[in-house]
C-alpha cells in the first residue's frame, strides 16, 4: 500500500498536464498489476480511477480525453462487475459534462489580450505538453508559442547531449525538437511523465526532466532525473526488479503532443 500511495496518483490527476499520463499509468497498473495486488491497494487504485472519469470535465484537452477512453477499456476488461459499472456510470457523466461546456457560448470566456514579449515570457515557465496545449488558446497565444527560444530552452532541457546542433544556423527550434522527441530512444520513457530521482529515492512526476523537489534540485546542480517507463513503474509496485531498457507494449497510448493542428 505504501508504494501505491508514494507514486501520488491521485494527485497527479489534479494537474492538468500529469492527467494524461496518471490515466495512461492507471491503466497499465489495472491490467498489468490488479489481479496481483492486495485488496486496500486495489481499493487506492479503484478510488483514483472514478477521480479520474470525475476530473475529465475539468482538464477537456484532446490527450485527457484520449487517456481517460484507454482507462475506460482497461476497467471493463479487469474490474469486477460491480465496480466496472460504477466507474462505467463516472465516466457516462463526464462525457455529458464534457458535451455540455463544449456548447457553451464562446463569448463566455475571457481570454486577455497581452503582448507577444509578456506572453513568451510566461510560456518560458511551461512544459512541453502545456506549451502545445497554449497554443490551441487564440491566434496570439499560437503565435507566441512558436518563438525559437521556448524551444531552444525546452531543446537544452530534454536533449542537453545533442547540443552540437547549435553548430549549424538558421535553425528552427521547434521542428528540432519534435524531430529529437520523436526519434530519441527514451521516447517510451518520456511518454510515461516519470522519473526516478538518486537524491530522495524516489519514482516522481518530473517537472522538465527535473526533480519537483526543490531541495533535490539544489543538491543535484538541477540534474535531469532518470527517466523510467511506465512498466518500470508497475514492477516498482508489484516489487519486481526491472532493467532500465525494458521494453513497453507498442499499444500503449501516448499523449498526442504532435496531433494538434495548427491554427492560421
């Protein structure tokens, strides 16, 4: 029960940019794990999986959405019946919540007009998925999200071993780091939002590749964390040794960081 309770699951959840990839971790625990785990642990795990259909209303992004439907197959595949349909009745209710914000009026909401240097410089305090997700907001948010630097920074911050390619000019920032991402070997990793820090000794959500810990931050000389997939996490749960390069399904769902379309 201690090790489900300090991979904070639920409240990952509760972070718009960490939804996707609790859900994603969520359901590879319950098809992967939950036969093999000890009943109040199956009840943590049955407890964060109906927060999660809850919450969809509130995060609404394409990657939640698409998270939250995998969830929904791994809970009618492992759950019992009882539970199955409760979590089945969650998730109904969040759909029609889901259905009934989207046909709210558009002049409803507020989106404050700020100039391009202000709005760059709050989008250098962003990650990778909330980036994206920025700039889906308006026209200027869009175009604020495409300034080189953001991605030369976030660049350095994922892929700091490649920074050779400073060598070469005219180089479009963002299209090199879709280009990194996509190709690295670590890609199942990055996708899973984990890391394991030396420091404190923990699995955590990393902020940028980097320890949430402000204290391990200090101590490391703000080193990136160890990335770790998301069956290294089930192992960690089920207490199974696991090898950094272990291989994950080719099925499982990854947060559509490069499926939003781009706004004119």
């Amino acid at each position: 029960m201690k090790r489900y309770e300090n991979l904070k699951v639920g409240e990952a959840l509760s972070k718009n940019n960490l939804y996707p990839f609790a859900c994603n971790e969520l359901s590879s625990v319950l098809s992967l794990a939950y036969s093999r785990l000890p009943k109040d642990v199956k009840a943590l795990i049955f407890r964060d999986t109906l927060s999660a259909f809850r919450l969809l209303p509130d995060v609404n992004t394409s990657a939640a959405v698409s998270a939250a439907n995998l969830l929904l197959k791994s809970v009618e595949a492992v759950l019992p019946k009882q539970k199955k349909n409760l979590a089945i009745v969650e998730f109904k209710q969040a759909k029609v919540a889901l259905k009934r914000r989207s046909k709210s009026p558009e002049e409803d909401i507020y989106i404050p007009s700020l100039p391009q240097d202000i709005l760059i410089h709050i989008f250098s305090f962003l990650d990778v998925s909330s980036l994206l997700s920025s700039a889906q907001v308006s026209r200027s948010w869009n175009q604020a999200t495409h300034d080189d630097s953001l991605w030369q920074s976030l660049f350095e911050v994922h892929f700091y071993h490649k920074r050779v390619i400073r060598i070469h000019s005219s180089i479009d920032w963002r299209e090199a780091f879709k280009k990194a991402y996509i190709a690295a070997n670590s890609l199942k990793a990055l996708r899973s939002g984990r890391g394991y820090c030396s420091y404190c000794d923990s699995i955590v959500w990393h902020n940028n590749l980097r320890c949430p810990n402000k204290q391990c931050q200090l101590k490391s000389g703000n080193k990136p964390v160890d990335l770790i997939s998301t069956h290294q996490v089930v192992n960690y749960l089920l207490g199974v040794a696991s090898s950094s390069d272990e291989s994950e399904s080719d099925d499982e769902a990854v947060p559509g960081l490069w499926s939003y379309p781009t706004l004119h």
